[in-house]
C-alpha cells in the first residue's frame, strides 16, 4: 500500500503549495487555487473539546469550509503544518493528518487535527472529506 | 496549550503504550478483555474509508466487535507516527496510525485520532475518528 513513490511525490508536491498558500497568505491572498481543490460533494465532519457527536457539513449545503480562513488571513494570523503523514491508497487517491497551528503575535493560539481524504479527478487533486478535531484551545 | 507539565504527557503516554502494548500482544478475544475497560461507556466515534461519502458514526459495541474480529482472525496491530497533545490535566487528544497485519503482510492501514478523559482517576477513550486508508 506504501508501494507508490512517484504518486506519493507528485501529491506531496500539490499539497505543500496548498499549506503554502495557506500559510503565508494575507488579506489580499487569492485563495481561488484553495478553492477550486474543494471537491463538489466535499463533507467535514468537526469535534471540538466536548463528547458530542462531529458536526457534519456538506459543500452541497452551501458550507463553505473557507470563511473562517479569509477571517483569519485578514486578521494577522499566520499559520504552520506539524508531523504530516500521507499515505496513498492508490495513484488517484491519498489520506493525510497533520496537525494545523494559528498563530497571532508569535503565540500559538489555537490547534486543530485534521485528517483529509483527497482524490484525482481530471487530473487534478481535490479534498473530498475531511474531520477536524480541536485540541486547543 | 504549552504551559502543562511536561510529566502529565508522560504520564499519560505511559498509559497510552501499555495499551498498545496489550493490543500488540492480543492474540486471543479473552486477552481483548483488559482493553475494553479503557473504553468508556460512552466511548463512539466515526469511520470513513475508501469509497465512502460521509463518515459513518458507530458506538462502543460496534467500535469493540470490530476489534475481536480482527483479532480473532489472527492478525496482529502496531501503531506508527503517533502524535500525543494535552488539552489539559484531565484530556488528552492522539492521533496514530493503526496497522492491522497478518504474518508479515500489512493487511490495514488506519488513521485514529482518539479523544481521552481522566475520569475518576482513570483514563477513559471517550471519543475516536478512524480513516481506513487501505485494506
């Protein structure tokens, strides 16, 4: 299952101009790259610090997994990717964690685990399904 | 989040690599029994896999059968890549990956991240997501 090299590269590739464009971005950043990787029946599934059940949203549903990134963009928060892992299931599909850090004034003020589901459609990489667990704060 | 002892998080990574190494070791369903105390009786989660749309919310009793019948078909488990954050004294969010194999051969591949509470002085998993990454 790990037995794809080229793929894996190619991915890591596409994935890092994400972060980057994530990460460095500013008010006036155009996040339409950012946008068009959002697959067409893309589903989150968000756990904050309770027990309760994920949230589920659904891009169908007009949930659009990016206001709260312009909000953020516009405010002065940077952000930065921790201990990614990506695993191919095959060479049109990849599964991937990291852990995502805001930060504001050099302070860490918040830090969210994500695993993302993404699949190749066209050629070109789209999320399809992502959770999202909040750590802190 | 970085003003916590650092003896909490060995603390509780202690705890956390004596069940891993329970489950590593299962190799009977009666050997499963010590684990199951650690699942709260609330304890559910959510699975997503290949070809699924939406995550699929499963409780304690799917999450608990779904291990006896891995291990009671001979495969063994391991973890990689695990990643340990506390919330605060009492909580404790990690994520992993599980591998299932069988003999030699990975067989499974999931990403868990799982949720843990301090209750009554014990910790408890209260909360997990899993992505199967490839059977």
């Amino acid at each position: 299952m790990n037995n794809l090299p080229e793929a894996l590269r190619e991915f890591t590739a596409f994935h890092d101009r994400l972060s980057q464009l994530a990460a460095m971005g500013g008010p006036e950043t155009d996040l339409g790259p950012l946008e068009a990787a959002i697959h067409e029946s893309y589903h989150g599934a968000y756990s904050n610090t309770g027990l309760a059940k994920p949230k589920t949203f659904d891009k169908r549903e007009g949930y659009d997994p990016f206001v709260a990134m312009r909000k953020a963009l516009g405010s002065g928060h940077t952000t930065r990717m921790e201990n990614r892992t990506i695993r191919m299931r095959n060479e049109d599909e990849a599964v991937v964690f990291f852990e995502h850090v805001v930060v504001k004034d050099g302070q860490d003020v918040m830090r969210n685990f994500f695993v993302q589901t993404y699949a190749k459609v066209d050629g070109a990489w789209k999320l399809t399904r992502e959770t999202m667990e909040q750590v802190a704060p | 989040m970085n003003h916590l002892p650092e003896n909490l998080l060995a603390a509780f990574t202690a705890v956390h690599d004596r069940i891993n190494e329970l489950w590593a070791t299962a190799r009977t369903v009666a050997d499963l029994e010590p684990l199951e105390a650690f699942c709260h009786e609330t304890y559910h989660g959510t699975y997503g896999g290949p070809g699924l749309d939406k995550v699929q919310p499963f409780e304690r009793k799917d999450g608990l059968e779904g291990v006896r019948q891995a291990i009671a078909s001979g495969n063994t488990t391991r973890i990689e890549n695990r990643t340990i954050r506390m919330r605060s004294v009492t909580e404790a969010v990690v994520f992993f990956e599980r591998i299932f194999a069988k003999g030699d051969r990975d067989v499974a591949r999931l990403f868990t991240v799982e949720n843990w509470r301090l209750v009554d002085g014990a910790w408890k998993l209260m909360r997990e997501t899993v992505e199967q990454v490839a059977e």
